[in-house]
C-alpha cells in the first residue's frame, strides 16, 4: 500500500492496527470518505439551523470512526465537540465545530488522495 508520509489527519498505520488488512483498509476508507462526503454538509445544516441534537448524532457516527482512522490530535478534537454537542449551547457547538470543520476537510483531502494512490 502507497502511503504519502504528509498525512496531517488520515492515519494509516493506525488503520492497519485495527483492521489488519489492506484490502479492508482500503474498503474502510471508501466508505469513510463517502460519509464525509455526505455527513460533513449535514453537521453544518444542522448547526446553522440551531439543531444540536441533530449535530449530535452526525458527530457521534463521526467519532464512531475517528479511532480507527485518525491521528491523535484529531481523535481528541472529534471526541470534545461530540461531547459538547451533547450538553453545549448551538452557539458553543457551533463554534467549536467550526474550528474541526477545516481539519475535517483535510482529513477528506488525504483520505481521497490515499485512494486515488492505491487504486
């Protein structure tokens, strides 16, 4: 497996620790980066809309699998707004949110690109 040493976010040797298997890895990461796909713009619909609860459950699939394949630092930042989603104002959750919304779209920046280098 191609794996770029520039990863800011995506962690493939963590990855592999859990899963074990390039070619699950490589599954894995499709469907990761169709959810990004999909539940990013949905996280921030529901947040401009003042929909926590919404936001939450969005964040909590996010977090579900952040551990698998994400770098610490992300990890933590995922785990705090998905904790403050449960318990925060719109307005603390909103803000958090857009301080990992940029780290987000990184991750599926290098997420893509890692499957676009190993076809």
């Amino acid at each position: 497996m191609n794996t770029p040493a520039d990863y800011q976010f995506l962690s493939i040797s963590r990855a592999m620790e859990f899963i074990d298997d390039e070619g699950g890895v490589m599954t894995l990461l499709h469907t990761l980066s169709q959810s990004l796909r999909e539940d990013l713009p949905r996280i921030e619909e529901a947040l401009a809309s003042g929909d926590v609860p919404g936001a939450n459950a969005w964040l909590h699939q996010l977090k579900g699998f952040a551990p698998v394949f994400c770098t610490d630092a992300l990890v933590a930042e995922v785990v705090q707004v998905e904790a403050l989603s449960k318990r925060g104002t719109a307005q603390e959750v909103q803000a958090a949110y857009a301080v990992l919304a940029p780290r987000l779209a990184g991750l599926q920046q290098e997420v893509d690109r890692h499957i676009a280098a190993n076809p």
